[in-house]
C-alpha cells in the first residue's frame, strides 16, 4: 500500500546528495523489495504473489495479486501523484481494500505493507477497524511512517499549504495490532533499510523432501538402436 497524495511531493530525501520527493524514493524502495523477494526465492517452488494498492482521499488497486512482476514494476512506475480532487490520506480505506484482496488468498503468509506520510483524513473506515479485519484473517500489517515528523508547507497550485506529520502513534497501533512493527523513514536510508528488514521477516521455510535432477543419456542409445 502506497501513498501517492499531495504532501509525496515533499523532496526531502536524498539520493547521492540530490534531492528527490518522497514517492520517488519510496518507489525506488518497493522496487528493491520485489527484486529481493524475487532473488531470495526458488522458482521451482514459486514465487510471492504481490499486489499494489495506491491510495489518498481514496484508494483503488494499481495492480493485483500477480506472480508478473514484470507488469507489476510497470504499474510502480506508473504510479504519481493524486489528483486534486482525489487528495487526502485514506489509510483505512488502503489496508481494507489490501485485506478485502488478500483475503481471498490460500497463502501460508499473508502481509500488508503500507506506507504513507500522513494522517488518516478521508474514508469511511477507521485504520483500527481495517488492523482488527487483518488480524482476523491472519494478516500481518507492517507499517512505514516516510518523511518529516513535523508539519511541512507543500505548493498547490499558486498556494503553499501545510500538510500534517506522520501520525506515529495510529501507524504503530495498526501494526501492533496484527502482529507486525511500524518503522520511521526520515531519509533514504532509512526507508531502504525499513523495506529491506521487512524482506528479511517475512521469509518462508519451505519443505520440499528429495529433489532429483536428471540428465538425460538416452540419445546415443536410441541412434545406436536406430543404426
């Protein structure tokens, strides 16, 4: 889960001394995610199925649960910022829609990772409420509070207008609640190192017995046969 409302703009995360917005650097961030939960998986037992679910006054999925992960870097590249009419931060709203998609799902592990740089102001779902649905269905929620702890001034438009910090308290409840850990970003580092110990929890013993790999010798034999 990904916040793409207007204080994302906010560039104050550095990559090799530039500047860069926050939800370019969190895209950056969720890329290396995926390449790692790529790299550290045997292909021959599968892969994690992982979605995208994008949010601010609203949320609505960007891509789907999808072993693709092709399709689904494109679909975070693809990602900006809300419109005008769509801002706000509907934290509730982004991990109902994450737990209503993984619900569904016969996975051993289930886990919801959403980060955003705000508070909950829009939607019709209480954050609280949306953990508490989580935790019922085994779904562990990590959370990631990006950015300034202290309010910042972001241009809309020909105005400048002051966004609300990080509300840690509401970030830490919601993954306390459903078993995960929240995480403060205030640099690129920091947000990198948050996604890559998460990569690191979550990973999955599989019990696979023997394996065999044959090679195959038959070929002489069937022209010598043949001859």
């Amino acid at each position: 889960c990904l916040d793409v409302s207007g204080s994302m703009e906010q560039q104050d995360f550095l990559i090799d001394g530039k500047p860069y917005d926050r939800l370019h650097v969190a895209r950056e961030a969720a890329r290396r995610f995926i390449n790692n939960r790529r790299e550290s998986q045997d292909t021959r037992f599968g892969l994690d199925r992982i979605g995208l679910v994008v949010f601010s006054g609203l949320a609505w999925t960007q891509c789907p649960l999808t072993l693709d992960y092709e399709i689904l870097e494109r679909e975070l590249d693809n990602t900006k910022i809300a419109a005008e009419r769509k801002q706000g931060t509907a934290i509730g709203s982004a991990l109902g829609l994450a737990v209503r998609r993984l619900s569904k799902s016969e996975a051993k592990s289930k886990v919801v990772v959403l980060l955003s740089d705000g508070v909950n102001n829009r939607g019709e779902l209480d954050p609280l409420t949306a953990a508490r649905l989580a935790k019922e269905y085994g779904i562990r929620v990590y959370t990631i509070g990006a950015g300034s702890t202290e309010e910042v001034m972001v241009r809309r438009g020909l105005f400048p207008v002051r966004t609300e910090a990080i509300d840690e308290k509401l970030l830490t409840e919601v993954a306390q609640t459903t078993g995960g850990r929240f995480y403060l970003a205030t640099d690129t580092e920091s947000l990198m190192r948050a996604y890559d110990e998460i990569g690191a929890l979550e990973t999955t013993e599989i019990d696979v017995g023997d394996y065999y790999e044959a090679k195959e010798e038959f070929m002489t034999y069937m022209v010598a046969g043949m001859l």
